[in-house]
C-alpha cells in the first residue's frame, strides 16, 4: 500500500503548514519589537526577558496543564467505561444516549457555564476547583464516547468470543483484545479531550474559584487590555518544549517497530 | 499494553518539564481562609489592627478589570506591606459579569469592587453593595465635586454607595497623517471620504450615546426610529466594531483604520508607545464614564476594604497611576492630584486645558431594563443588517 | 437481575451520572427559564412564551441562524475535503515510525491557546502582515487586507476545527486493513470506487463523529466573528451571547439557545440518518 502519492503528500504539506503557520508568526514575533505585530521586523529578546521577570503566567500554564490532564484522564477512563456499557445495550439504547450526551457539545457552553454554577451554587459547591473539573469533564467526555463507541461497534467480536472460548479470562480478553485495539481511537479522542479542556475558557471562567486564573482566562485577560509579546515567547517556548518532547519519544520509544497507532 | 503504559508515562514526565518555569509545584489555592474581623458593622475601625508577623496573612479579594491599576505593582505591593495581607485579584471582562458574579456567589467572597456609575445603581436595587460610612473615607474631600455624589451612588437614605475613583471620555481619536484637516466633529465618522476606514466601540450604550450627539438629539432619550437610520449610515463606512483595547489598537496600528470613538485612556496608552493619534472632544459632545470603589454586602474584610479604597484615592496612588502613561491611565477622580502632574501627563492624558473638555457629555449612567434591552435590541438590528 | 445487566449498569454508571446531573439538568433549568420573563435569577414570574413571541418579533434569529449554519456547512465541508487525504496519509502513507510524532503534531498548536492563535491568524491577515505583505509583491493594495470579513472568519474557523476532523478520520481509517484495500485496487477497482464502496462506508461512524465535532461548534461560534468578521460579522452565537452578557437577559437568552439547540438537534438527526445510508453499503 506504501506508494509514492504525490498530490496525497503535497496536501498533508499544505495541511500542516497551514496549521503551523500562526505558530511560526507566533515565535517570529516573539523576537520582533512590535507589540502590534506589524513589520518590519526588529530583533529583541526583551519579550523572553519580561515574561521570566513576570507576572503569574507561568502559574496559570501550570495549573492549565496539570488540571487538563486529569480532566483527560477522568474523561477516557469513565469516556471507555461508557462504551464497553454501550456496546452490552441494544444499539439503538446507545446511540441515543451517545445524541442525549452529544447536547454537551451543542448547548453554547457559555450557556452550560452559567446553568452549571447555578446548580453548583444551589447544592453549595459553588465556584471551586470541583466544580470546574465536573464541567470540563462533561465537555470533554462526548468527544471520547463518539470516537470510541464507534471503533468499539466496529471491532471483530469473533475474535472475543475466540479468545474466550480458548479460555480468556474477561479481563484477559479485555486486556489483551478489545483495548489494545481501541487505542488509536483511545489516544485521538484523549488528545481531542485535552485540547478541548485546555482551551475550554467559557466554562472555566464561570466556574474556577475566585482569585484562580487557568491560561485560558490568563490569556483572555491580557488580549483585552492590549497583550504584550510576553505571551508570543510563552507560547514558543511551550511550542518547542512540546514539540522536542515529542519527537524524543519518537525517537526512543517507538523507533523501529510499529507505531503506537 | 507496554506501550500504553510507556505512553502515560511520558505524559507524566512531559507535564512536569512544560511547566518548570513555574515556581511552586502544584496549584496552590490561594492564601488562607480570611479570618472574620471581631468588630462587625458600624464600630469597625478605620486603620485595620496589623496582624502579627507570625499569625495568619489576611487575604483582601479585589474584583476588577485585568490591567486597570489596582493590580500593578506600584498598587499591591505598598499595600501588602502597610497591611500585612495579600491583595488577591478577580478580573471581570464586562460590567455585566461583574454583577453576575456578585449574584451568584460573590457575596462573602469579595472585599471590594470597581463598578462603573450606571452599574452601581442596578447593584442597588439588588442590594449588592453596602452604604459606606464617609468618616472612614479618607480622601473624599479632594474627590471631584461633580462626579463624587451624583445619584446613581447613592441609596434612597441618602448614604454613598460608591467612592469615585477614575474617569475618563470615549471620544473621536484620529490618525492626523491620514486626514487633510484637523477633525473636530463626528460627522467625520459618517463622511463617504472615510469609508473603511472607519473603527466604532461595539457596545450599545456608547454606540446609541454616540449616534444621537450626532444628529443632534438627548442622549439619554434618543428616538430610536432615528437613531437606527443614522447609524445604519454609519455601518456602511466603518470597518470594524472594535470591543476591546487591543481590536482598536492593532487594526489602527496596522493602518487598517485611521479613526473612530475610542477611549480617552487607549489614546493616551498609544501616544505613549509612539503610535500617533489625536483624541479629541468632538463639538457635538463627548460621552464619559465614571467608575466607584464599592464594597459588596458581606464582604470577609471589610476594615481592610476601606483602607484599600483610601489607599486607591490616595494622592501618592492616583499620581503615580496616572503618570505610568504605558498603563492605559484614566483621568484620577482625586483632584489634588491634578496639581502634583507634571505638564505633559496632563496632556497627555488630556485634561491639560479645561476649555477643551466640552460642556456637553453624555454621562453613561444607568437605564431602566426596558431601555437598556430595547438600545442593545437595536444594536444587535444594526449589526446584524446586511 | 442477571449478572451481566448488573455488569452493564455498572459499566454505565459513572457516565449516565454525568449525562443526568451535568447535561439534563442543566438542559431542564435552560428550558425552565427561557419561559421566564426579564432577568430574574428566581422563579419568581409567572411562566409564558413572552420571549419566544419577541424573538419572532424582533426577527434577527432567523437570519442569523441561517448564517451560522452556512458557515457550518462551509467548514465542515472544507475539513472533510482536506480531512480525507490528510487522515489517509497519516493512515496509510506515512512511515509508521513517524505517524505518531505526526499525529501528535496536529494538536501541539493548540497547547499554547486557541485564542493566542486566533490573534496570530488575525496578525498574518492583517495589513501590513506577512500576507499582504506577500500580495502586495502582486501588486495588491496592502493596506486593503481581507481581515475584518467572513472571509477571515472562515479561515480561522477552518483552522481551529480542522484538526477534530483529520483526528476523528484517522482514528477509523487506521483500523482498515491494508489488504482489503489492496486487494480491490489489484481486481481492478478504480481508487474513486475503492473511496466510494470500502473506505467511505468502512469509515462512515467516524466521519459523522466529525462532522458533529465540527458542524456544531461552528454554528455555534461568536469569538471568532466578533473578533475578525468586521461590520458583517454578527453570527447567531453574538446574539445568544449578547443576551447573556450584555443586557442580562436570561430568559431571552434562554429562548434563543432552546431554539438553537432544536434546529441543531434536527441538522444532526439528519446528517446521522445521512450517515446511516452511507454505512450501510458497507461490504
């Protein structure tokens, strides 16, 4: 199957160069005096010098990152539960709950924002780190379900009743058959979650305890009052940080063989 | 199933090293619970008793716009010494989510808050603020005359909800490189020579405000019939409806728009970072806005509430705000500080000249439900037009 | 109760929980309230379709709604046509080796901050930028730049939707065997068939996951249109929003979502049955 396909490659180029442009113009001004974005270009670091001397920006990363992860992780784990539940009801049962649970994505989640601290407010869990993970969470876990359900549905069970009948434990069979080929569902939709709850600024702006800022409001706040390049470097260097840390893995983990997908 | 595993834990590994650059290692909550003051209500003192070095910081919680003095350096720090405390702040992107978040949930977490007039008086009729005691209030006297009693910071008793803290003008600012001749009136907004080129404050209030000192009509009772026309003229020529300081000063920056209604503290914020603009009072008039230091219903810290409010008003505070030209200053409310500037602030923040701040200002206060839904109805009308 | 039913409710439990408390309940209160008058935070009123009747009144909904789904359908349809090939290379094309570092390499730009990247889009559309800089080697006005139309605003939307599709794309098309596709390309099936009657029906759950990932935030957008679109860019998420955080309207602004959420419940309901027909020529 691994032909030369030009114009197939010639569009994946295309793809990514339009998806890393703004990036590259985000580094590039980090460098560059403007605070405007306008050229022509001059050369300073005074942008990297501001931010390390600064202000609560690397705080707010930090508790983006770490709080997207386990809005992530909580997503997949109860996201995979959910299906293998799905997969045992009849599959018109499924699918409309997978629509019902879809409203999550439909309602304008500034509109989910402000029902979900009225409730919040009402049985007296209020503005707090709780609350914004329950809300981040039911954003995040219809993107799951719908990438795995399917991939689940389409799964071979011959190939379960196979290892069962062999005298596969469920949990064995699990283990070693289902999940395994659910991973690339798995992983897209746990990368699909984090993006979406690491950007998610609506729901945390109604729902993060008073005085605690994710990037998202961070971010929100400074654009308003005129951000400074402060933020370009930032980005830059989580950009570089990430990508690095990613091609590493590549690198040592999965070099030779198959990929994970 | 290894890989799996190997996966997870490189995520593990890769947060921790994304984040290094901050300082703590996990999400700190902040501070402490405020500890109650023993002396409740009408009794408090006004210098609040400076807790022991060793005992727990109190933590002040302040509510207002991100990048808008309180929460400069210059501000919090000075403060955290005198006091012994921790300034904490919330930041609000809208007058409107700044009552909201009173509503639900705000009240007994808050301290103290920066509403604008308009805002201070929906507060009252929902009882979101407490009346202040003026003897606590140290700087009050100097505070400007018009603007420090008008009746929208005052509750039916006659008691001051609200300390005037800053003000300022939205007014016309122009590119002078891109117009053949001085502009002094906002007719230059509807002129067919300008088309495209043209930058308008998307907000209801100011938009309406604007439309009705232009054709020549009361701006706090307009004929809407009227106004709808104007500024469906006006629609034509501009280019964008800016919301925020940055979507006025990149797009003007980039030569994308050479004119528009702007803030009098964005004028002054882009001459001071080289950028060339004249701001100026329209003949036809001016809208302008106040904002108050108010202190919500329950508020944890009361004591240091008022010293904060007589810290914001101080002399030394309101002087150093305004000359810190880069910040986007308003106008202080306190007077004495007029005297301390140097010239160029004064000009700079254009209140140089007394002639030039026109007699006729729209004063953006507040409007009665019915009103303020049916002006953002038009306005939503006008945007949404073809 | 047998065993296995208990097993399923148990499997169940954690996220028909959430769908209860965090998405019906928030769902009855919206519904609740969009037949409440003026901005009340209390039941207080009496109930009545008041806001329902002014939204027909005022007349913006329908346009505005009409709006946003054009640019729904636009970006949808665009991500799928890059999403395919673009899932597919990744799928099939790539070297193993490198598909992990690629697949991952579709999301980093969305680690730093979706609104960080919109302001960026606006910077290489601006006049001046890097675009019109580019075009006005062409000889076009630079100062005369397509930001501040829907033209920007559909790009940006292409931009931060684009990646759920090639995600959703490429997780299903991963799982087709090599060899099914192979062997009808040797019997002699052209690679429009191939497309049409293996891959699109093989993969047809995981393009409506897409779409709905796209299509609805999409409709469902105001930051981007307020930002980028100029004068003309008002979509029907301004208005929804405006009620909310503008004039404190709850209950208009309930209305309108209610009857957001209805005409997107029914373009779903359509495109799943779509999807089903597609599905359903699978091999």
């Amino acid at each position: 199957m691994r032909k030369r396909a030009p114009w197939l490659k010639l569009m994946m180029v295309l793809t990514y160069l339009f998806l890393f442009a703004p990036i590259i113009v985000v580094m590039v001004m980090s460098f560059n005096t403007s605070q405007y974005g306008t050229l022509p270009f001059v050369f300073t670091t005074g942008w990297y010098q501001r931010l390390l001397s600064g202000v609560g920006l690397g705080k707010a990363t930090w508790l983006s990152i770490w709080f997207s992860f386990l809005v992530t992780l909580a997503g997949s784990l109860v996201g995979i539960l959910t299906s293998l539940g799905l997969r045992r009801l009849p599959e018109t049962w499924a699918r409309r709950f997978i629509s019902w649970l879809n409203l999550a994505v439909i309602i304008p989640w500034l509109v989910l924002g402000i029902a979900l601290l009225m409730i919040f407010n009402f049985v007296g869990l209020g503005r707090s780190y709780t609350g914004m993970f329950l809300g981040n969470f039911v954003c995040v876990l219809p993107y799951v379900v719908m990438l795995v359900y399917p991939a689940l549905m389409a799964l071979d069970k011959n190939v379960e009743y196979a290892a069962r009948t062999l005298g596969a434990s469920p949990r064995r069979t699990l283990v070693t058959i289902v999940l395994p080929s659910l991973l690339p569902a798995i992983l897209t939709s746990s990368l699909m979650a984090f993006m979406v709850c690491f950007n998610n600024f609506v729901i945390q702006y109604y729902l993060a305890p008073f005085g605690i800022r994710t990037l998202p409001m961070e971010i929100y706040n400074l654009v308003r009052v005129g951000y400074k390049p402060d933020i370009n470097a930032l980005a830059t260097i989580m950009i570089l940080v990430s990508v690095s840390l990613v091609l590493l893995v590549n690198k040592l983990g999965y070099g030779s063989k198959k990929g994970l997908f | 199933m290894k890989k799996l595993l190997a996966f997870f834990l490189v995520l593990v590994l890769v947060f921790p090293i994304l984040g290094c650059q901050s300082d703590s290692g996990s999400a700190e909550t902040t501070g402490a619970e405020p500890e109650q003051t023993e002396a409740a209500g009408e009794t408090t003192v006004v210098e609040p008793e400076q807790t022991e070095a060793t005992g727990e910081k109190r933590t002040l919680t302040v509510a207002n716009w991100q990048g808008y003095g309180s929460d400069a350096e210059y501000a919090v720090k000075p403060f955290e010494e005198k006091y012994n405390c921790k300034v904490v702040h919330q930041y609000f992107d809208s007058e409107e989510a700044l009552l909201n978040m009173l509503r639900t949930g705000g009240l007994g977490e808050i301290d103290v808050v920066l509403p604008n007039m308009a805002y201070v008086a929906t507060g009252k009729r929902e009882n979101l603020f407490s009346p202040l005691d003026k003897s606590k209030l140290e700087n009050f006297e100097d505070l400007k005359e018009n603007i420090r009693e008008l009746p929208d910071v005052k509750d039916e008793e006659g008691n001051l909800l609200g300390v005037a803290w800053t003000w300022g003008s939205t007014a016309l600012g122009y590119n002078p490189d891109a117009v053949s001749e001085p502009i002094n009136s906002w007719a230059a907004l509807w002129d067919p020579a300008n088309k495209g080129k043209v930058a308008y404050f998307d907000d209801h209030l100011t938009a309406i405000m604007i439309a009705a000192l232009y054709s020549g009509q009361d701006p706090e009772n307009p004929d809407l019939n009227v106004i709808k026309e104007v500024l469906l003229q006006l629609k034509d020529n501009t280019r964008l409806f800016w919301s925020s300081y940055d979507s006025f000063a990149k797009p003007y920056t980039a030569g994308e728009i050479t004119m528009g209604s702007v803030w009098s503290g964005a004028a002054t914020q882009l001459n001071a970072e080289g950028v060339k603009i004249e701001y100026v009072y329209p003949a036809e008039g001016a809208v302008v806005w106040t904002d108050y230091w108010c202190i919500p219903v329950n508020a944890p810290n009361e004591d240091l509430a008022y010293a904060w409010i007589n810290w914001m008003t101080s002399v030394e505070f309101q002087s150093e705000y305004a000359s810190d030209l880069a910040a986007q200053p308003p106008i202080p409310a306190n007077t004495k500080v007029y005297e301390v500037l140097s010239p160029e602030v004064r000009a700079a923040l254009y209140i140089d000249d007394i002639d030039k701040i026109p007699k006729k200002v729209a004063f953006q206060k507040e409007l009665p439900p019915e009103v303020n839904q049916a002006w953002l109805d038009l306005w939503n009308e006008v945007k949404a037009t073809d | 109760m047998t065993k296995s039913r208990i097993k399923t409710w148990l499997l169940m439990l954690p996220g028909a929980g959430t769908l209860l408390s965090l998405v019906l309940l928030p769902l009855s209160l919206l519904l609740l309230f969009s037949l409440v008058t003026g901005n009340q935070i209390s039941l207080s009123g009496a109930l009545s379709f008041k806001n329902y009747l002014n939204i027909f009144k005022q007349g913006l909904f329908g346009p505005l709604m009409w709006k946003s789904i054009r640019m729904g359908l636009l970006v949808t349809a665009s991500s799928i046509l890059i999403g395919y090939p673009v899932a597919y290379g990744l799928a099939k094309v790539v070297k193993p080796r490198w598909r992990n570092f690629l697949v991952v390499m579709i999301i980093i730009p969305f680690f730093t901050s979706q609104l960080l990247l919109i302001y960026s889009l606006m910077v290489m559309l601006q006049s001046q930028g890097p675009v019109m800089t580019f075009l006005a080697l062409f000889g076009l006005d630079p100062t005369r730049s397509i930001l501040y139309s829907n033209t920007a605003v559909y790009l940006i939307l292409l931009y931060q939707f684009l990646p759920y599709m090639v995600l959703s794309l490429f997780s299903s098309l991963v799982k087709i065997d090599d060899n099914v596709v192979f062997a009808a390309r040797s019997m002699g099936a052209s690679r429009r068939r191939v497309f049409i009657d293996i891959i699109l029906p093989l993969t047809a759950p995981a393009l409506l996951s897409g779409i709905i990932l796209v299509f609805i935030p999409v409709a469902g957008s105001f930051v981007e249109s307020n930002l980028a679109g100029g004068t003309k860019g008002m979509m029907i998420g301004s208005l929804i929003d405006s009620n909310f955080s503008v004039s404190l309207n709850m209950g208009r602004g309930c209305a309108l979502c209610v009857l957001f959420l209805l005409i997107m419940s029914v373009l779903t309901f359509i495109l799943q049955r779509a999807i089903r027909y597609l599905e359903r020529r699978r091999l």
